[in-house]
C-alpha cells in the first residue's frame, strides 16, 4: 500500500484501508509542549470523551488545570507488555508491567513470535489493571497512545469510547520520556538510545525532527548482553544485562584484551557481533560450561567467567564512549546550543554504563540525563508522555470506527527508521535493513509540516 501524505505519524496502517486523516499539525513554539489551537479543522467537541487540549506555558510547562490531559499509553514493541496512565502534568497515576522473564530464559533472549503471543494474552488484564490502579474507567481518558502489537487493543479502546489515537514510535518514546522526568531538557538535545535490538545516536533537534548520527550495523549492546550471559551460564530471567553487570563486579576488567569494535571507522555507527565472537572463543578457551549454572560453579570457574564478564562489558561500554565522542562534535557541529545528552533504553539502567558516559559528557561540558531505571527499560509511561507531546501538537488522529471489523489487517513497523542519517554518519559497512523501505518518522512530519505552510 502507497504512503499517502495523510499517514503522516502512525506506525501502523490498516488494510484495507481505514479512514484515518491527519490532523492540521501547528508550527511548533520555543517548548514543543506548547498550546494547540482550535481551529474549524481540529475541534475538540468532535470527540465526545476526550477532555480540552491542554495549554502549556512554555517555561514552565505547567498545564492550565481545567485542560488536563489524561493519556493511555500502551506499550507492547519487545518483550514485555505494559500500560500507564499519565496526565499531562507529568503525574503518574499507573504504571504496570507483565514481565517475559521466563521466555527470555527459555529462549536466550527475545523471541518476537512468542513475545507477540505472550503480549496477546495478558493485555486486557494489564490495561484493565492500570485503569484500576489510576481509579479511572476507559470514559475519563483523553487519548491512547501505543506501539506495535497492542494497536487492535488501543483501537477497540478508542473506538469504543471515541479517543483519539497516537501512533508512537518506540525509540522517540525512550528519547522523551527524558523530558517527563528532567524539567529542564530542552530541544535540542542528544540522545543515544541502547537496547536489546537498537543502538542510535541522534540529534534531536525539535519534537518529530531527528537526525541520526549513528546506528549499529548489526548487533545491538543489548543482545551481545543476553547472549554472553547465556554462554556464560547466567539467569537471564530478569535479562541478560543485569546478570552481566553483577557478575562483572567479581572479575577483572583488563584480563583478558579484547579489541575495541570499528575503531578503523572514523563515525559514529556500531558493531557487537565481532565482539561477541572474540568473548565466545574466551570462553572455549577456558571451557566453560554454560549448562552448569554460575551459581553451581567452582570458585575458579566462576573467577573466569567473572573475568570475561567484566572483560567484555569494559570494551562494549568503551566502544560506547568512542561513538558518543564523535557524536557530540558532530551534534555541537550542526546545534551548538545543545546542552544534554539524553542515554535511554534497558541498557541504560546500568550503572556502569552511565558512570562512564557520564565522564565522557562532562569533558565535552554537556550533562547526562538518564531516566530511572524504571523509565528505561520498556514501559508504558514513555509511550504516554510521548502521546501527550505529539498530541499537544495536533499530532494525533482521530477515533476509529467503534465496528472496526475484528480481522482487520495492520502493516506494522518493527524497525521503522526515526531519523534521516548525518551525511558524515553514512557507513559503506552498514547494510541497508529492511526498515529503510519506510521512509523514517522525521521525513513524515516534515513533509507535513511543508503541506501545511
């Protein structure tokens, strides 16, 4: 199906199609939680259950009380499902995880088809629970927000009760929930987003405007994390990256001399797969046992797979500092104004990796915001405060049908690009993924934003 100019913001669209129109986007003040008009196109009595957009002063980002916004924000792009509820005043009134611990275990790391199954069976009971948990009904909301394979739920929830609809981009939701909690970070700002399967570093220069300075051309921090904690005999019931950073604690950083990833590249992307190589053949050489869990082995044993856990996280993390070098010179090159680097996502709860780029922003006189560790990891209060500011933008559409046929088809974007790349930034080593088909959020909103001048 075509991309029309109207699709401008969703991850998602229907076949057949559905009416969806694009709501007039308004030229964005200095905060982009600025106020939303109305306007004869954009009206709020058009939705019966919505509460009145809210207004923001622009420095203080405080909303008029009477407009409160109240956003469901449903988050189900990964491994674990999750809802909140978020006003617009950054409260947050729930927030609830249903955790895939047992299925990381079973498998090593995320598999994407039992994770969609698994987020299927429990999303009515965690959506439910966050409403209950917020002593507010499906009537009370102003809008829904949500990724991925929770789409049908949100849309039967908005249809239902005539809410509007956001489409959220999962990477632009670790980036802003940022703004949530530091009342200070403003546009621009950077941002390097470390997950399970993403590695981005991007200039974030106004809300739905990103460039993109790095990205990984194959392997993410994160799954290097799972799968050497696998090899390594560890409990990946509560991932791969907890167990690693506790683990290395034991060991001895310097060791064992791994070699630092593409340090012949002089950009920004990044590389764990050669990585991961040189730790599998570390731990052949000392034949480790991975059926033999960490907690079973000998004192010795468990000395050497501290050391080449303590080993691996050292260079991982030191190919982080490298990039983020090159980025922030490149950022400074293109905003000088910016002030923050923003580090986000399940990588960034580790409090080695954010020790270290921590010394790596101060010298370059920015300063680290990262979100607590509850923020980080994938939750549904990132895609709430996501939903809010686009909304508060005009970025939003409207309910969908309330008999939206049950077997409605939805062309979903699990690796929909956020940004346009950094001229500098492009690799002749990074293979063009699947994702580049769709043309990248950033591009969407700004030929919308063209259309409307």
């Amino acid at each position: 199906m075509a991309l029309s100019s109207a699709f401008w913001r969703l991850n998602l669209l229907s076949k057949p199609s559905v009416s969806l129109r694009a709501l007039k986007p308004f030229k964005p003040k200095p905060r982009p939680m600025s106020s939303l008009p109305i306007s004869s196109k954009l009206n709020p009595s058009n939705f019966s259950a919505s509460k009145n957009p809210t207004s923001l002063d622009p420095k203080t980002r405080t909303p008029y009380p009477q407009h409160d916004l109240i956003v469901l924000g449903i988050e189900t792009s990964c491994d674990d499902t999750a809802a909140a509820v978020v006003k617009s005043n950054g409260e947050i009134l729930s927030q609830v995880i249903s955790s895939q611990a047992d299925l990381l275990a079973q498998y090593g790391g995320v598999a994407p088809k039992m994770a969609e199954e698994a987020h299927l069976q429990v999303i009515d009971r965690v959506v439910q629970e966050a409403l209950n948990k917020a002593n507010l009904t499906e009537r009370d909301l102003s809008a829904v927000a949500v990724t991925i394979v929770g789409v049908r739920k949100a849309r039967k929830i908005a249809g239902t009760f005539s809410l509007p609809i956001i489409g959220v981009h999962h990477m632009e939701a670790h980036a802003l929930v940022a703004r949530l909690t530091e009342q200070e970070l403003q546009f621009p700002f950077m941002a390097l987003l470390i997950s399970g399967g993403h590695n981005v570093l991007i200039l974030a220069r106004d809300l739905g405007h990103y460039v993109q300075l790095g990205t990984t051309i194959d392997d993410a921090i994160g799954e290097a994390y799972d799968k050497i904690a696998k090899w390594l005999g560890l409990d990946l019931r509560r991932s791969g990256g907890p167990a690693i950073e506790e683990l290395a604690r034991e060991g001895d950083a310097k060791s064992i001399k791994f070699s630092t990833p593409m340090k012949q590249h002089k950009d920004c992307n990044f590389s764990y797969a050669g990585l991961k190589t040189q730790v599998r053949l570390a731990i052949e050489s000392k034949n480790i046992n991975a059926t033999i869990p960490v907690s079973s082995a000998t004192s010795e044993d468990r000395r050497s797979r501290a050391d080449i856990a303590a080993s691996f996280q050292r260079v991982a993390v030191l190919h982080l500092e490298e990039r983020c070098e090159r980025a922030i010179e490149w950022a400074l090159k293109i905003e000088p104004s910016v002030k923050h680097m923003v580090v986000s996502g399940g990588v960034a709860s580790n409090q080695y990796v954010r020790a270290q780029l921590d010394q790596v922003v101060q010298k370059n006189n920015l300063q680290l915001v990262c979100p607590p560790p509850s923020l980080c990891t994938d939750n549904g209060v990132m895609v709430a405060w996501t939903g809010i500011e686009n909304f508060c933008m005009g970025r939003f559409d409207p309910p969908p049908p309330a008999d939206e046929p049950e077997d409605i088809e939805f062309d979903l974007r699990p690796r929909w690009p956020l940004g346009e790349e950094y001229t500098e930034g492009r690799s002749e080593a990074r293979s063009m993924r699947t994702a580049r088909i769709h043309p990248s959020l950033t591009s969407l909103v700004q030929a919308s934003l063209q259309q409307k001048l």
